[in-house]
C-alpha cells in the first residue's frame, strides 16, 4: 500500500516521552499503527520525530543511479530540528536534492523536511543546507557538501540532468552528474576547476602554490576535488 501523501513518522526520543500523534486531516493518509509501533519497537531510544513526505518512485528503468555514492542505505549522522541523531539510515538523491530516511522494518522512504535539517554526514560526506545567504552566487538548490571549513571554506555541489538515448528501440534513461566546486573567500563563493583558477584567486602565493602541486603531484583530471582541498588547505596554512 503506497502513502503519497503527507507521512508523520512518530518515535520517541527517550522511554519516557509520551507520544502525541498528529490528526490526520481529510484526504491525508497517515501511517497506521501497527507500522508506528514496530518503528518504535525497532528503534527504541534512537526514534526520532520526522514530518515528511514519502518518496515519489523513479517509473522509469536508469542505466545508473541518481544517489551519492550508493542507492543503498547508510548509517548517518543528522542535525535534525536542532537534534542531533547518530546511526540513522540516511541516502542523499542528487537529482531531486533530497536526503531520504527510511522506517526499520518498513517500505517507507521518507524525504526529510529541508528547513530541518541543518546537516548531515552521509557515506563520510558532510552535507549541509543550502543557505543563499551564507553561499551566495552558487546556483538554488537544497543541499550542498562541505568538503573544507577552513578560513577558506569549500563546498560542491551536484548537477544531475536526465538524458534519454535510443538503443535497439528502447529508451535507455541515463543520469548525468557533474560536480562544481567553489571557495568561499571575500564574502564571494568562487568557482574554482583547474589550477589556473586557484592560482588565479590566490596570486599572493602563486609561486608557493604552484611548487606545492608540483611536489604533491596533484592531478586536477583524476582527483580534481582532492586536488582543490589540498591546495586551499596548503594556501591557508602559509597565511596562517
């Protein structure tokens, strides 16, 4: 039975809390509960609260997967509503920009509310939301991954487009991701791919960066990001 409607995740943060449920307003289907009680069952002391939709299923067959690094789920960190969860069952889809939780023991794939989550740290990655104000002059989206928190900080964010390619008479569905990267320095967040660019928003150490990567033999085509990190990070080092 498929939920496509608002689902109210109940669960409680210690044995002692009382659980209220949230009223199911009319045409909503709520998560019965049964499906409540083995959640909470399952989860015992690490429940949580989560207000959020279920998942809308990919219909189509891909050829690859949409998510960060895997479409199975992992054991995560989450900063959630000014909570923080450890060990929870976290995935991050990259096309919809959306962090997908799931119930123990259930089908349910719940998208969790943006404007609860603060971040999240899912297969190593640390993802964080993203504030237009604190990240200007990187495109709209919902998550962002901080690779750096240095005086410099980097983050990356994910473009996914859907392409469609016709073989033998059947549409094959490819997901395309490409990754940007930018620094954030003079209240600017920079886009930042190669060497030139780097040098090019560092000119003051230029020849300290320049015998840096050629001593570390830092490869911008095989490991552009963490090619990027290192250099920024060396940067901040010699300023520091």
């Amino acid at each position: 039975m498929k939920y496509k409607a608002i689902i109210v995740v109940v669960a409680a943060l210690s044995l002692g809390m009382q659980l209220k449920a949230q009223e199911a307003t009319e045409g909503v289907n709520i998560v019965p509960d049964k499906v409540i009680v083995e959640y909470l069952n399952s989860a015992k002391n690490q429940a949580v609260v989560f207000n959020g939709k279920e998942q809308t299923p990919y219909d189509q067959v891909f050829t690859n997967h949409p998510y960060l690094l895997t479409p199975d789920y992992v054991q995560g960190k989450l900063l959630h509503n000014d909570i923080f969860y450890t060990e929870i069952p976290l995935r991050l889809d990259l096309y919809r920009d959306e962090i997908i939780t799931t119930m123990p023991n259930t089908p349910y794939n719940i998208v969790l509310e943006k404007e609860k989550v603060t971040e999240a740290l899912i297969s190593g990655y640390h993802i964080i939301r993203h504030d237009e104000k604190r990240w200007p002059n990187i495109p709209k989206g919902n998550y962002l991954v901080l690779l750096s928190d240095g005086a410099y900080p980097i983050v990356k964010k994910y473009q996914v487009t859907l392409d469609q390619k016709i073989v033998d008479q059947n549409v094959d569905y490819t997901f395309q991701i490409r990754e940007r990267f930018y620094v954030y320095k003079d209240k600017v967040c920079h886009p930042v791919s190669n060497k030139g660019s780097i040098l090019k928003l560092f000119p003051d150490k230029k020849k300290e960066l320049s015998a840096y990567m050629k001593q570390q033999k830092l490869n911008f085509r095989k490991q552009r990001e963490q090619s990027i990190v290192a250099i920024v990070e060396y940067y901040e080092h010699l300023k520091h």
